[in-house]
C-alpha cells in the first residue's frame, strides 16, 4: 500500500512538471503569454536549467516506465490514471483474493489440528489400554507364578501320598521270606564272631546283671537257678547270644518308633482294631500312612544308635560268660543285619497291603507249639524234647519266624516259617545230667 502511494505521488508530480514545461508555449487566457527577452547569459542559464529538468523528466520517465506496459510513446493523463487504477484494482483484488487464501489456510490447519488432536486422543487411549493389558498381564503372570508354586507343592504331596498309599504291593510275602532267612543266617554269624576267643584272666568282664539288663529279669534268674552259663559251654553261650539278636531283631521289625515303647503300643491297639474291623486292603493302607509319617530308613540317626547299641549290648553278654570277639568285624556285619531288618520292616509295615506278614520270635515261658516253633536245643547242646512236647515251655528263638496274621478276632494265623527256640525243660536235664555226671 506504501509503495502504491509513492508510486502515485511520483506520477502526479510527474504530470505537473509536464505541464509547466508544456504550458511555456501555450497562451494563457487563449492570448500569446509575452516572454522577455532574455540575454546570452540569461539563456545559458535557462539552457542549463532546462537539461535538468529534461534530465529529471528523463528519470522520472524511467521510473514510470514499466507502468507504460511496454508502449514507448508517452501515455496520455488518462491512460496513465487507468492504468494506476488498473493497478490499484488488481492489488486490491490480489489483496482480497489473499484473504479467502488465509481462510482457507487457516481453516486446513485447524482441520489437521483437530485430526492431530484426535489421533493424539486415540494414541493416548491405545496406551491406556496397553497398560492396562500389561498391569492385566503382570497380574495373571503374578497369579500363575502363585500357581506355579502350588502345583509344584501338590505334585510333590501327591508323589508322598503316591509313595505311602498304593493299591499294588511293593512286595510279596516270598521276598519277606527270604530276606527273613537271610537275617537269621546273619544273626548266627554275628553270635559266633563274638566268640572269637576267652577273654584274658587279667581283663576285666562284665558283671551277671548284664544278662538281666539284656534278656530280662526272668532269664537271668533262670540261669542264677540251674547254673550261670560257663566258658566251655561256648555253643549253649552261642544260643543265648542268637536269642538276645532275634528279639532285637523283632523288636525293630515289629516297633513303629524305635525308641517310643509307648507310643508302639498305642499304635498296635489301634491297627488291631482296624484289623479287625476293615478289609486287608483298608488296614493295609492305614498302616503304610502311619508309618510313612515316622522315622525310618536307612540313613536314620535311630537305626544308626540302635545298630551301635546292639553291638555294645553284645559283647557285654559274651564279656559276662568269658568271651570276646572282634569288635570292628561285628560292627560291619552288625550293620548289614540292621539294614536287612530295616528293609524286612518297610515291607511289612508299608510295602505289603494286601495281607499283615509279621517276623515273630516267642517270650521266655511261651508253651511249645509244634506247629509254631521248631526246637534246635541239640544245635547248642541241650538236648531235645522227645515226648509231651505239649508241656514243655520256651527259653527263647534263636531265629526269627515269619508268619501271616488273621485279622484280630480270629484266633488262628498261617505260618509261613516256624521259629528255632531252646527249651526250659532241656536246659534243666542236661544241667541235672551234668550235676549227676
């Protein structure tokens, strides 16, 4: 707009400087205007003056020069005045055209500012939704990781109760047999390692109550009775050792906590009465669950005692009659006695379901059952019953029986193997034999 004004201001002062230079040779009021004459100097003057104002013209034509739109010939007033209006026209025209431009531009731009803003809108709804998928994720992976760990502790409770309860037999009553025949060839071995030779006049020996402490008031004041066992009687001494490791024996097999007499009773009453009540298959299932709740093993601190005390136990009876042996080999063999009985009472108590197979030995004073037992008194030199077996009482088993148990209220059991005993009455005639001798 500026440069429109100055481009009029310089046109008009144009004009007006043609028309002085033209208005020198008109007439002024339509008669001839009078010019003085003018002298040689005067005229220089004039002269100079005018190649000026020609020169200014001339400039100022220059200037205006591209308002001709290309015409040499000079322009008229009013073409000149068309053609600034033209001008003016069409940069107004331009100047109006611009602003439905602007409009039209700023509107684009609000249209792509509000499609921004909406895609802003979505994208912050997609990460409102992400994170709420991934705090969902994190939360399930938290809630899976919580089952992870508690599948893992059922499977394991379900491979404990698989261990303790199963509807087949881990073994059979043959294999019972066996391993109980393989224990009293054991018991037998260990009893003549003991007696390896007499113990020295000079070294000191364990005092006659060891046998009370070990066999039991009652055998002890048997043998106080028709005489204490001596050193020559080394196979009759063999047979009190073999009675003293068949009821340790049996009483591992037969205990549910080693060391706990109380609370084997207390089981025993209980499993009599499920016995009793419930099919073979029942009891057998409660036995294996309770036991399978109570220390047993091989590697077991109980068993590892028990073994260590058997063997102390052992050369104190042969110290009390005379007799040593050697310790460290009756360690070793005392050892696998111990782990053979273990594995015959995981049998019995846990490994057979279907039938109550029991290693069993007889008490001091038991009445001799022919059918039950076997009398080996020739075996240890004492002599056998030869009639009236019936009358004839127990001393103790020198090996262990096995047997399968009814259930409670029957009063019968199938044998499977008799137990070896010595008998009281046998005893007492060789001794009154040796005392008439």
């Amino acid at each position: 707009m500026d440069q429109l004004k100055k481009l009029t201001r310089l046109f008009i002062s144009d004009s007006r400087s043609r028309r002085d230079r033209d208005g020198r040779g008109e007439y002024s009021g339509g008669a001839p205007v009078s010019r003085p004459r003018l002298s040689q100097t005067q005229r220089s003057a004039r002269g100079s003056i005018d190649m000026s104002n020609t020169a200014s013209a001339s400039c100022r034509q220059s200037v205006f020069n591209p308002l001709r739109f290309g015409s040499q010939n000079k322009p008229s007033p009013r073409r000149k005045r068309s053609t600034a209006e033209e001008i003016i026209l069409k940069q107004s025209e331009r100047r109006k055209s611009r602003v439905p431009r602007r409009d039209e531009l700023l509107q684009h731009l609000q249209v792509e500012q509000e499609k921004l803003a909406q895609k802003h809108s979505r994208m912050n709804d997609e990460n409102d939704r992400l994170r709420k998928d991934l705090e969902a994720l994190r939360a399930q992976d938290d809630a899976e990781k919580w089952e992870d760990e508690l599948y893992a502790t059922r499977l394991k409770e379900l491979e404990n109760a698989h261990a303790l309860i199963r509807t087949n037999s881990s073994g059979s009553g043959e294999d019972v047999l066996l391993r109980v025949r393989s224990l009293n060839e054991e018991i037998a071995h260990i009893a003549s390692l003991a007696l390896s030779r007499p113990i020295a006049e000079s070294t000191p020996r364990a005092s006659i109550d060891t046998i009370s402490k070990h066999l039991g008031d009652e055998f002890a004041t048997f043998l106080r009775k028709h005489g204490s066992l001596a050193v020559d009687e080394m196979k009759l001494v063999q047979g009190v050792l073999q009675v003293y490791l068949a009821h340790s024996c049996a009483r591992l097999i037969d205990s549910w906590h080693v060391g706990e007499p109380e609370l084997d009773n207390h089981l025993n009453q209980l499993y009599d009465r499920i016995r009793n009540k419930e099919e073979h298959m029942v009891a057998g299932k409660w036995r294996q669950i309770a036991f399978g709740q109570l220390p047993h093993g091989f590697e077991s601190d109980i068993l590892q005692q028990y073994t260590t005390e058997t063997v102390q136990n052992i050369m104190e009876l042969a110290s009390c009659v005379g007799w040593e042996g050697d310790v460290p080999m009756i360690q070793q063999r005392m050892g696998n006695l111990m782990v053979e009985a273990e594995t015959i009472r995981m049998d019995v108590k846990a490994g057979i379901l279907s039938a109550d197979f029991q290693p069993w030995v007889t008490r001091y004073g038991d009445r001799y059952d022919l059918e039950m037992m076997k009398d080996v008194g020739d075996d240890f030199g004492v002599g056998r019953a030869e009639r009236d077996a019936e009358r004839y009482h127990v001393l103790g088993s020198t090996e262990l029986g096995l047997r399968v148990r009814k259930p409670a209220s029957s009063t019968n059991s199938a044998y499977k193997s008799r137990t070896r005993v010595i008998l009281i009455e046998s005893f007492v005639e060789r001794r009154r034999g040796s005392t008439r001798g």
